[in-house]
C-alpha cells in the first residue's frame, strides 16, 4: 500500500508540474507591461519676449492656478515642460510686457504632450 501512494503521489506530482508547462508556449502569451507617463505640456516662447507667468487650472475652475513659473521666466525661444496627471485643463501665459494668450479646454491624456506656442 506504502508502493501504491507513492506511484499516486509521483503521479500528481508530475500531472501538476506538466499542467503549467507548455513547449509550444515559447512565452507568446506573455505582454509586456504597460508603460503609461503622465501627460505634459510644453510651453514653446516663439515671440521676442519673455514669459514671466504660466498658469493652469482644471477646465470647470473659475480662477487659475498658481504661477508654474516661479522666479524662473522663459525666454525668447526657450522652452520647458510640466507634468500633469491625465485631466482637462485651461493653460494662461502672461510675458513682460503683459500680453496674455490662452489655450482652452485641452485634455490631456498619458503619453500625450499639449504643446503651448507663445507668439506675439
């Protein structure tokens, strides 16, 4: 009897084992992971001046967002970037002589980047 339950157990052993390998699998079913980044928006000074204020706030907000800029500016031609999480947002630039443009309504996804073209 001691023979026998050992045969039985080799046998499940063995069932088991061979259950969760496959050789013609060669790891197809396997996916990659999903890499998501957070979206961005890209503040592009494509006039002669220099951006001193970049704000932003949720699109259903009455009043914007602090200053992204802090003591930084943007100069002509220069540019940088800011994270978001995934959202609608309402984006205001603000330069040096205190011409304002705005871009509305945008949604920003993940893997996305809003570009914001300052001109004058």
């Amino acid at each position: 009897m001691g023979g026998f339950r050992m045969r039985v157990l080799a046998a499940v052993i063995l069932l088991v084992f061979m259950t969760g390998c496959d050789s013609n699998d060669n790891n197809n079913n396997v996916n990659p992971p999903i890499t998501n980044t957070n979206p961005r928006v890209q503040v592009n000074n494509q006039s002669a001046t220099t951006i001193v204020t970049f704000q932003w706030s949720d699109c259903s907000a009455t009043v914007w967002g602090g200053d992204r800029l802090g003591t930084d500016v943007i100069g002509p031609g220069g540019s940088r970037a800011f994270e978001l999480a995934p959202g609608c947002y309402d984006f205001q630039a603000v330069n040096d002589l205190g011409l304002v443009r705005q871009l509305m309504g945008q949604q920003a996804n993940y893997n996305q980047t809003i570009q914001f073209n300052f001109t004058n």
